[in-house]
C-alpha cells in the first residue's frame, strides 16, 4: 500500500554531499506499525522526510521515488512529488522534536482547525469542527480542557498526545512518526506508545514509527527494518529479528539490550559509523563487522531471503543462502 523505491537522498553541501540515504527498497503493508531502526546519524529521519515528500533545499532525492496506493486499485496511488497534496488527510507526519514546533501563540483547538482547513477541500463550519474535535478528544480519552490551552501550558507528555490527536484526527491512510517518545521520560513513553497502538488497532491505517531505540520497537511494531550508514540493511517480522537477527550489525544491536535478571555490563558497539560524504564501496558495516572477509570490502551485499519475509544484506549470508540457519 505505500512504496519505497530504491531511493537515494543526499544534502548538497555545495563542494560536497551527505548520501544519508542511499538505495533503500521495501513496501509497508495495510494495518501495520512498521519500525526504522538503527544508530543516531543513520538516515532515519531523512528516509521519513522522503517519505512524507518533505524534500527541500539541501535535502535532494538523487533516485527512486515513493508511491501511496489510493484503495485497493493497484493502478491508482500518489507518488514523490504529488503527496503534499494528501498531507493529513491521507498521509501525517509527527516529525522529530515536533513537540517544540507547535505554534506558541496559537490555542491547541486552532492548531485542529489549521490542520482541517489544510486537510480537507469540502469546506466544514467551525462548529462542525469543533463538535467534531471534541468527540475526538473524548474517544482518545484527553482532557477537552486541552483544547483551550496553549502548547507551553502543557507537559510534554500531553504535547505529543496533542500531536498524535491531531496527525490521526483525518484518518490518514499512513502516520509517519519520527522518535515519538525521545524526548520523554520512561513512565510518559509508555503511555504515548500504547496511545499509538491503540489508534493503530481502532483506525487500522498504518504506522511508521522511527527510533533508536530498539526496546520501543520490542513493544509496539510488527516489522523492523534496520538501517545502518544510509542503507536498510535487514528487514523482518519484530519477533523474528530480535529471536534471529542475521546481519552481524542487528545481532550486536540486540545483543547490546539489557535482559532481566541479567545485570553485566553491555558493551556499546565498538568504532563508529563511516562517513556519508565518502563511505566504504564494499558493505558499510565491514570496518566494524568481526567477521568481514576481504570481500567486504569490496562488493556491496544484496538483500537476501533469510527467512520468512526476512531479508538481509551480508555477504556472509548470500554464501550461506539456503544454509541451515
Ligand atoms: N540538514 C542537513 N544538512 C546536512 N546534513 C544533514 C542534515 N540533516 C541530516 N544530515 C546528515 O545526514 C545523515 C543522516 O541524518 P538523519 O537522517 O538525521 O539520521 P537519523 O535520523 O538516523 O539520526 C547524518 O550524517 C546527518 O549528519
Ligand atoms: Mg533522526
């Protein structure tokens, strides 16, 4: 239902540029929370923007595009370039640290109507509006006393409940979030996770949610893909990537995670990312990987079937492919 075709982005630097994204391929599927994972400065948040076609200046797509399939018509979808046009209404966005963008001086209700007026062509009174964002606050059980108040007099916590109200509030086909719980403390991250899920579940539209941290990815998604310098490099069913991640880089991601009962110290992953102005040819992650041949770093690895509806980009597993694994 939404395509991401081999798109490559990159910020023109002007004597340089930053390929933050480069040939990520794969589909979202009806009624799933899909998951982007990987370290901080991996391309996560660019990989969003193309996505929701907030491309601007330095940001440019160099290839590839993404297509919103309209229904259940396979010829009948929006593509890069045209999605603005369905913003809200078809597809939202909660982008990072979108909790310190909402306007200050505009009262939460406003923020609705701005988001109606730009969401919908057939023209609603305000009081249809309003009747309407009530019911809705009340089904996603906030205070109505919310609407009256300013960003700045609310928590955090409640500041991006706001923003989840107000990017599902048209039912959009896609919500696309960008770390939708960083900012936050613990006790609040849940609660706004299960508010997502919750959502998800009754509108049965589909999710994005992006984050580093792979123990919100545990809880709330049903796929993850794993990017690593710019490049998906793993993609699967949640279950199965943290119970048999394949690519050397997701199984240290994983396990670098605290378990219960297991109180040792975890190691970080040792090096750090390549740079994007000029990254390795062969695979991204073979300066840092322990098992990384002399071909690694030399040919770039394809996705491969490691599983059902798993794929992964090693060499090491193109080798094995049909292996006992
Ligand atoms: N506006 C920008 N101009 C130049 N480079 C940028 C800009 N935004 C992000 N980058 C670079 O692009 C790469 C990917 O960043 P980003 O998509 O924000 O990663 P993530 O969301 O995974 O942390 C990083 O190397 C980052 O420094
Ligand atoms: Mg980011």
């Amino acid at each position: 239902m939404f395509e991401i075709n081999h798109v490559s982005a990159r910020y023109n630097m002007l004597t340089s540029f930053v390929n933050a994204v480069d040939d990520v391929n794969f589909n979202i599927e009806k009624n799933e929370i899909f998951g982007i994972a990987g370290e901080s400065g991996c391309g996560k948040s660019t990989l969003l923007k193309v996505m929701y076609d907030l491309v601007d200046y330095p940001l440019e797509i160099s290839s590839g595009s993404v297509r919103l399939y309209n229904g259940n018509s396979e010829t009948n979808y929006i593509e890069t370039g045209k999605l603005k046009e369905c913003w809200w209404k078809d597809i939202s966005y909660i982008s990072q640290g979108a909790m310190n963008v909402m306007n200050p001086i505009t009262k939460v209700e406003n923020q609705f109507f701005d988001t109606v007026r730009r969401g919908y062509h057939k023209k609603m009174t305000k009081k249809q509006i309003r009747e309407k964002v009530a019911a809705y606050m009340k089904e996603l059980e906030l205070s109505p006393d919310v609407l009256k108040a300013y960003p700045h007099q609310l928590s955090g916590g409640m500041r991006q409940r706001v923003l989840i109200a107000l990017a599902t509030f048209l039912n959009p086909r896609i919500i696309l979030a960008d770390e939708p719980t960083t900012a936050l403390d613990v006790v609040v991250q849940k609660d706004i996770l299960t508010m997502l899920m919750s959502v998800q579940k009754r509108m049965k539209n589909s999710m994005v949610i992006v984050s580093h941290d792979m123990g919100v990815h545990y809880q709330v998604t049903d796929r993850i893909g794993i990017m690593y310098a710019g490049q998906m490099i793993e993609i699967g069913p949640t279950d199965e990537i943290f119970s048999h991640p394949k690519h050397p880089y997701t199984q240290m991601l994983i396990s670098a995670l605290p378990k219960v009962g297991d109180n040792s110290q975890k190691e970080g992953i040792p090096g750090t990312p390549p740079n994007l102005k000029s990254p390795p040819i062969g695979c991204r992650f073979a300066p840092r990987c322990k098992y990384a041949a002399d071909e690694c770093r030399k040919i770039r690895p394809q996705m491969v079937p490691v599983g059902d509806k798993h794929f992964a980009a090693c060499l090491l597993l193109e080798h094995a492919k049909g292996g006992n694994e």
